[in-house]
C-alpha cells in the first residue's frame, strides 16, 4: 500500500532510505538534502514531515501516511503551520535578521502538532554570517524540531553545515525519465510532460502540479504566453508594455484561489488560536504567497527561454530538438535562417531577468525590457554582445 514517500518521484533510493528511517525511529534532527534543480528535494522534505507528523505514526496505516486526518491533509496542501518553508529573503542569500526570525521561532511551542518541521531551501546561499546564527540551533536543536535544510550540492554549502547533519544525495533524473513520470503521473502526453518540465525549471513534482492545474489554468497562460511571443514582430512599444503588464497580471491570477483558501482556513481556526499562533499562521502565510508569486514568474520566464530555445534549434537547422512542438510552425516562420548568435545572446537576456527579478525588481519592468530585447532579436536588430 502507498505511503508518504511513494509521491517522491524519481528517486526510489531516497525513498527507501527515508521510510527506513521513519519506521524503523532512526529519524536524526537535521537532514541536509543535496542534488540539482528538479530532483524532487522539496517534495521528500515534505513526505518526510508528513510521515513524521501523522498523528496514527509511523507503524500505522500506510506508514505515517493515512489519507484521511486532518494534520496528513494539511501538509499534502502545504498548510500546516507546524511545517515551515524558508527561501533566502535577501537577493544574495538569506539574512542574519531572517535565520535570527527561524533560530528564535523555533523556541516556541507546536501550535497544533507535538512537533514542528522547519524546510530551508537554497542553503548553498546560507553566507557565514548567517550561518554562524544558526550553528547552534542546527546542532542542538530543541527536542520537538527536525530541521530539513536543501542545497544542489554538498561541496556548495558550508562545512560547518554539512557536518551537522544527515545528507541525503538525490540523483539527476535524464528529461527522457522525468517525462515519462510525468506522464504516468497524469495522463499527458510525452511531448506535454516535456512542454511542463521546461515550464517548470526541470522540476517534476511542479511539471505534474502544472498540469493538473485547476481549469488548466497554467496550460492556458502557456498558450497565452506563446501566442504573444509569436505577436511581437508585428508590436509597437506600447503593444509591448502593455502585453508585459497582462502576461504580469495573469500569471498573479491563481494567487487569487490560494489567498481565499488561506483567510477561509484562518478563520476558521481564529476562534480556536491564540493571538501569538495567528500571527504565525499569518506570516506563514505571507511567505506561501511570495512563495507562489516568485514559482509563477519563473515558469514565465521559463517558458519565454524554452520559446526562445526552440528557436534556436530552427536557426540551427535542428528542428527535430524543438520542445514545444505545437509551437513548430510559429517557430519556423519566425526563426529559420535567422542569426543563431541573436538567439543565443536573447537566451542570456532571460538570465538577465530572472537576476532583476531576484532583486525585487518590479516584475512588469523586468517582463516588458525582456519583451523588447526578444522583438529586436525576431526582427533581425537584436545585438549578440
């Protein structure tokens, strides 16, 4: 029968190795989770909390995954407040004042657990400083804590880090392997779950997440998306402003759904919180929403790279490597014979977005110079230095 851990796709070792230690109560206090982009770290971090948290325990029904409490249900929705996620707060990496917020949050009580699981990702952007504040924390944390901390590798994150805790490898899953989960995962075509996967930064767990989105909403904005790209030759400078500003606005628009979900469950719960809980709850949700904000502009960005790859592999005279096939025909009149180093040098001006966005950069502002640099390179302008 299915448990937590059966949902960590990709990787059956790791899958092993954490249900074995679950079961068996050999669950150490910090784990440190390495591999790349899109191997499932966050996903095992969460399955891991799941499992640890359900009230009927490891030895019970499906192994700490029952299907059916309330507490397994929260976390599988990413509500619990007694699992926290953490990102770098700063555009270089996490903030002293932010790991003091965590060191100092996790002296306090579970609000509805028996224990509380803290989910650090990027820790290969833990600087000394910071990390020297959480040193201790990681070392002795309190009894009723597990610290999970994700990094790409482990030489990339600190000594003092690693050497605190469990690592746990997660190995390169190949696009022709992820797709298929992918797949299988939810009825898509190969070609579709490959389409998602570049959508989603290399990321299963995500890939199928948009797929089954509500609606086909995330399909939707691709197509969208796509479509405008395939617009900008013919775009003047306010077209291109205002595309930058609706493509913004669009992508925003499933953190509607998510900010309802959050007030409906906050007051639910308010009469039966304490003021100190509700303030935690709310931060909580403050970052879920960040969280979301930042996940949906990258897919955007994603997106217009793959676009722009794709083109790359016409220019190239290889359309056999085009990803987004049901954008082949838009591609070819765009794209064939077209100056491959242009395409190349708009490829790097995405890299360059994404940098602006992470230094909170107005979206819009970063999204229209992008559009603008990507129509110079479509009608033959674009510079290659």
């Amino acid at each position: 029968m299915a448990d937590a851990f059966e949902n960590i796709l990709g990787q059956p070792k790791v899958r092993e190795f954490l249900r074995a230690s679950v079961v068996s109560e050999r669950v150490t206090q910090a784990y440190l989770f390495v591999g790349p982009a899109g191997s499932n770290k966050t996903q095992a971090a969460y399955a891991l909390a799941q499992a640890l948290m359900c009230p009927k325990g490891p030895c019970g029904p499906r192994g700490g995954s029952c299907g059916d409490c309330d507490r397994c249900g929260r976390i599988v929705r990413r509500k619990h407040p007694d699992v926290r996620y953490f990102a770098p707060a700063g555009a270089n990496g996490y903030l002293v004042e932010q790991v003091r917020e965590i060191v100092a949050d996790t002296a306090l009580a579970p609000i509805q657990a028996d224990k509380k699981i803290y989910i650090l990702d990027r820790v290969d952007q833990l600087g000394a400083a910071s990390a020297n504040a959480f040193l201790k924390t990681l070392e002795e944390p309190p009894a009723d804590v597990v610290m999970i901390l994700l990094g790409r590798t482990r030489e990339s994150v600190l000594p003092t880090i690693v050497s605190r805790c469990q690592v746990v490898p997660f190995r390169h899953i190949p696009a022709s392997e992820a797709a298929g989960i992918v797949a299988q995962n939810t009825g898509a075509a190969l070609d579709q779950a490959r389409q998602a996967i570049e959508a989603c930064g290399g990321s299963i767990t995500a890939a199928v997440a948009f797929l089954r989105a509500p609606a086909n909403e995330r399909l939707a904005f691709r197509t969208r998306l796509f479509s405008d790209l395939g617009m900008l030759a013919r775009a003047d400078d306010w077209d291109v402003i205002e595309m930058a500003r609706s493509l913004v606005e669009a992508s925003k628009a499933p953190l509607d759904e998510v900010r309802a979900s959050q007030e409906a469950e906050l007051a639910e719960n308010a009469d039966f919180l304490a003021k100190s809980a509700i303030r935690q709850i709310e931060a909580r949700n403050k970052r879920q929403l960040s969280a979301k904000t930042s996940e949906y502009l990258r897919q955007t960005t994603a997106m217009v790279r793959s676009w722009l790859r794709d083109g790359l592999m016409v220019a190239c005279n290889t359309p056999e490597l085009i990803i987004n096939t049901d954008q082949r025909d838009t591609l070819n009149r765009l794209f064939a014979g077209h100056d491959a180093a242009a395409l190349a040098a708009a490829c790097a001006k995405v890299d360059e977005c994404e940098r602006a966005l992470a230094y909170n950069v107005s979206p819009e502002t970063c999204l229209d110079t992008l559009l603008f640099d990507v129509r110079e390179v479509i009608n033959g302008s674009g510079r290659t230095d």
